[in-house]
C-alpha cells in the first residue's frame, strides 16, 4: 500500500474514533464550566464557527454567538434558542476597533466578561489550484490581525478561574513552518520561527509586512513564500506563530487567573470556504476546538492540534 494511502486510512481511522469519542459524556467531576460560563465565537454565523457555537452550548455552556452581519447573526442565534440552547448574538467584525470596543462594553455590562474564546473568523478566496493573491491583504489582515485584535481586547475581561480561561484559534496546517506543500523558502527563517526564543511580535509582523510589499510589487513569487494558498498559509503561520507567542507572554500569570491558549487545524471542512468541497463534515471540524476548550485539567497551552492530538508546529 502506498504511504498517502496508509497516512488517509489512519486519518478516517482517528475520525471515526473521534465520533465515537463525542458520543461519551463529561462526567459531573469533569465538568468545570456550568451555564454561567461564558464562551465567545467569532464568525459565528455560518460554518465551523456555527456548529463550535452549538457544540459549547449542547454541553451547557452560554454562547456568545457572534456575525458581523447583525441580522444573519440573530437568525443563527434564534435558531439555537429555540431548541432551548443559551445563544446570544451580538455584531461583531473584528477588523473595525468601534465595532471591537462596542462588543467589548456590551460583553462587561452584560456577563462581566468571558471564559472562553474561539477565534474562528477568517477569509480565503482560492480553491482548488488556484493561487490569487489579489486578496493577499484582507485575508492577512483577517486571520492575523483580527484574531490578534481579540486577544488582546479579551484578555483584559477574561474571568479568573480555578480551571483558567481558554483561547482556541482555528487555523490550518497549511501554516505549519516545514509543511510539506506550503512552506517557506528561507531556512533562516524557518529557524526563527521555530525556536520560541526567537519568535517575537515584530518577526511576525515583518514577515506578513514584507510579504504583502511584494504583492504590491509584483515580486511575491520568486519571494520563497508557500506554494500552496500562499496568502493563506502565510496568514495561518502567523496565526499559529502568535499562539505560541502569546502562551509564553501569558505563562507567568498566577493560579486562579491562568489563561491558556492553543489553536487547531480542523481538516478540510465541508464549508463555503471550501466551496463545500472538504472530505469531512463540520460537526468532526468542530469538534477540536469544543474538545480544547472545555479540557478538565487543562495544563497545556502554545500547542499545535489536529483530531484532539497535538501536531507540531
Ligand atoms: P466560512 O467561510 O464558512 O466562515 C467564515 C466566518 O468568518 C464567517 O462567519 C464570516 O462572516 C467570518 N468573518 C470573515 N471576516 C470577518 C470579520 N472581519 N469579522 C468577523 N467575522 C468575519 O469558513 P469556515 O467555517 O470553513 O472557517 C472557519 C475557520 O476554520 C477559519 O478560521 C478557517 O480559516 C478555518 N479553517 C477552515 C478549513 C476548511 O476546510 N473549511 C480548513 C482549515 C481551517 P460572514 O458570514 O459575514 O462572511
């Protein structure tokens, strides 16, 4: 048998295990989070970000379902609601600071903050081989700098806990640093990006910075960025870069105000980002996310994950 064959057995093996996984129930002592807990979904609306919002509050936790499209935000929400689920919707677009700030008042004065956030939202415009990068700037500006505007407008109203607060990003294998379709040229680079003591804000924003120059240039192909959706995977390896960044920077917070971030690939999902053209459904590409969020004992943070294992980065 061939290896991409052996490696494809493997991965439906690991889904349907993952099914299985989900049909087990939490037990009561497994259980940190009650209704009172809190949980933030960006990109809410449709998708991965829909189905994480059902998935929380299947398990009893109060959703925060968040759109930036206001009125497809509350259609979404009113569907959960009345299958009795704690849905809220509020607009958010996590590219506007206004929208961010309004979000943020609304959150304090409404449930004094949050437990839990998943930065789903996010944009690609290829399929299939394509590779434009006509969109090179809202996808970066989307999938890294959005979910870097929510951590840092999040943290601040993250409620101390015993179990601590949650951050789960939702990003993609395609970022990973020595991918086998989609990685940098650069071996220097490289090294700096996977050595956590040379992992710095600036290093990612330089990265992003001169990436998008030389789309404006008309240079960006002979630059060494990711073959594949390079736009993309240059904008989730900024993603998963921050991640690890950002669990470093919240490590030395004290017990009972611990924060802990991962992010996760959910697969190849059967979305509109993926013109529905993905091999696995939403309920298994959401399941990561929900599985990571809601870990009893949660001691792990800075981590790579994919079907509730750890990957590298
Ligand atoms: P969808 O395109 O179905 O959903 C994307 C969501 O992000 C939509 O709700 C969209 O809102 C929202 N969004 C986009 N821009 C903004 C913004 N500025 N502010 C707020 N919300 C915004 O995609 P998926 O559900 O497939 O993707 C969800 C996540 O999973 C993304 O992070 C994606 O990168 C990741 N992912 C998906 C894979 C897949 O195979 N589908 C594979 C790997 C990763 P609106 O409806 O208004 O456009």
């Amino acid at each position: 048998m061939e290896k991409s064959e052996r490696a494809k057995e493997r991965k439906e093996k690991r889904l349907q295990e993952i099914s299985l996984l989900r049909t087990i129930p939490y037990s009561d002592h497994q259980r940190w989070w009650s209704a009172e807990t809190v949980a933030v979904v960006t990109g809410g609306n449709r998708g991965i970000g829909f189905e994480i919002s059902k998935q929380l509050a299947a398990q009893g936790v109060t959703v925060v379902l968040t759109s930036r499209d206001h009125s497809v935000g509350l259609e979404a929400a009113k569907v959960f609601q009345e299958g009795g689920f704690n849905v809220f919707c509020h607009q958010l677009d996590v590219l506007d600071t206004a929208s961010i700030t309004e979000f943020c008042d609304w959150l304090k004065q409404n449930y004094g903050g949050l437990d839990i956030l998943i930065n789903n939202a996010a944009v690609n415009f290829n399929q299939g081989f394509d590779n434009t990068v006509e969109y090179a700037s809202q996808v970066i500006t989307t999938n890294y700098y959005g979910t870097k505007n929510m951590i840092q407008a999040m943290i601040p109203l993250m409620k101390p806990s015993v179990a601590g607060a949650r951050i789960v990003n939702v990003s993609s294998r395609l970022g990973r640093i020595n991918g086998k379709r989609s990685k940098i040229e650069d071996v220097c680079l490289r090294e700096k990006f996977s050595n956590l003591d040379t992992i710095t804000e600036e290093l990612i924003d330089q990265t992003v910075s001169s990436f998008l120059q030389q789309v404006q240039d008309g240079t960006w192909e002979s630059g060494g960025w990711p073959k594949t959706f390079t736009d993309y995977s240059v904008s989730k390896l900024a993603v998963n870069t921050y991640t690890r960044l950002m669990a470093k920077m919240l490590s030395d917070r004290p017990e009972g105000q611990k924060i802990y971030i991962n992010c996760y690939c959910p697969g190849w999902v059967k979305t509109a980002m993926t013109g529905y053209a993905g091999n696995i459904s939403v309920e298994a590409g959401a399941d990561t996310a929900v599985w990571l969020a809601l870990l009893p004992d949660l001691a792990v943070t800075g981590k790579f994950f994919a079907e509730r294992r750890e990957i590298s980065f």
